[in-house]
C-alpha cells in the first residue's frame, strides 16, 4: 500500500487550479441563465399584464 492508499481521491497540484476554473464558469453560467429566466419571466408578466390592462 502507498501513501495514497487512505486517500483514493488524491489529486495532483496541476488539476487543483483547472476544478476550480471550471467551478468558476459553472457558477457564471448558473448565474447567466438565472438573469436570462428572469428577463424572459418580466417579459411574460408585462405582455400578459398589457393584454389584461388593455393598456
């Protein structure tokens, strides 16, 4: 047994700063699509509310 045997999930020094990249651009997708939904959701809610109020 070496001495990662009790970790199984050891990771090299070079893959730590690439998770945390692709961390990083997951989260500033999320964020991305959640703003776009949002948007999209106003849009929805002011053109039903225009058809509504015959504004």
């Amino acid at each position: 047994m070496g001495p990662n045997a009790a970790n199984s999930y050891a990771r090299s020094a070079a893959a730590s700063p690439a998770v945390g990249e692709l961390r990083k651009k997951r989260r500033n997708k999320l964020i991305i699509y959640t703003h776009l939904f949002a948007i999209f959701q106003t849009g929805i809610i002011l053109i039903f509310s225009f058809i509504i109020m015959k504004v």
